[in-house]
C-alpha cells in the first residue's frame, strides 16, 4: 500500500511552496531599508578618521614616544586594532551606530528583531569584517545581493538599514 502522488498533486505542492517562499522574500524586502553601499563606504571612512586614526595618535606619540617606535613595536598595530574593535562594537551593542553610521543616516540591526546587536555578535562582526576584508571577497558579495549583506553580515544575522529621522525633527 504506497503512497501514490499524482503530477498534479505535486505540481500544487511545488506552487504552494514557491509562493510561500516569495511571500517571505517580499516581507523581508519590505521591512528593511537598506542602506545605500555608497554611504555604508563614507560611514566607513568617517569612523577611520575620528576612532582609529586618534588611538593611533595616543598609541604612537603618548604611550611609544613617536613613530619609529610604533613601526618597530609587532604589538602596537595589533592594540590599536583591538582597541578599534572594542570600541566599535560597544557603539553597534549601545546605540546600533558608530559616528560614521550616525553621519550618514544608517544603523546595524539584527536581521530577525530589528534589535541591536549584543556585544558579543558585534564584535564577531568586527573580526568577520578583518577577515572578509583580507580576502576581499566577503566585502564584493553586497554588489550582488539585493539585501546588500557582506560577509560579516551574512555570518552574524545583522543587516545594515537607513535610518527615518524625520521624527526625530517633530
């Protein structure tokens, strides 16, 4: 006594189930804004200039008394690069926004809440960004993804939004 399937049976199964899975794809469309990946480039830049390049400033010129030391130091680049990354990620877990992020209208949320990210998931983000920029393949993937989710994304379940702040004016 087997189960027999009939063509049409299964063709309205294979219907079903493309439909739920278009429907799901237009809600995930729908709830997010995603950010522009000219502005997620300029959020970059910016938070280089007013985080790292002033604990590079403190780290060479306070704590290694000029820049022959921090050229000769192996572990001064890698504190820098630590202390960046401890900060940032304390910014993504408090606010969901650095001050690049702020500048351009942006913010980093979990994909499924909407919440911002622990500190623990941002700084997993952190390290993921360090080795997807390595290999530069994980930071070319938002060209070809509609979501525009890099690989530090796609491995953190983050998703990086514009921000509506018209409602911050009233």
């Amino acid at each position: 006594m087997g189960v027999k399937f009939s063509y049409n049976s299964f063709m309205r199964f294979r219907e079903i189930k493309k439909n739920k899975h278009k429907k799901q794809q237009h809600e995930s469309q729908e709830r997010y804004k995603y950010a522009k990946t000219t502005d997620r480039i300029k959020a970059f830049i910016t938070d280089m200039f007013m985080i790292y390049v002033p604990i590079l400033y403190i780290i060479t010129y306070v704590f290694m008394g000029g820049k022959d030391a921090f050229q000769e130091s192996d572990i001064a680049p890698f504190l820098a690069v630590s202390i960046y990354g401890l900060i940032y990620s304390l910014l993504l877990a408090k606010l969901g926004q650095t001050p690049g992020k702020k500048a351009y209208d942006i913010k980093v949320v979990d994909e499924k809440s909407g919440e911002n990210l622990s500190f623990a998931r941002a700084y997993l983000r952190f390290i993921m960004f360090l080795f997807s920029s390595f290999s530069l393949l994980g930071l070319f993937i938002v060209f070809y993804r509609k979501d525009k989710k890099s690989l530090h994304d796609l491995v953190c379940g983050s998703v990086v939004i514009g921000v509506d702040n018209s409602k911050d004016l009233l």
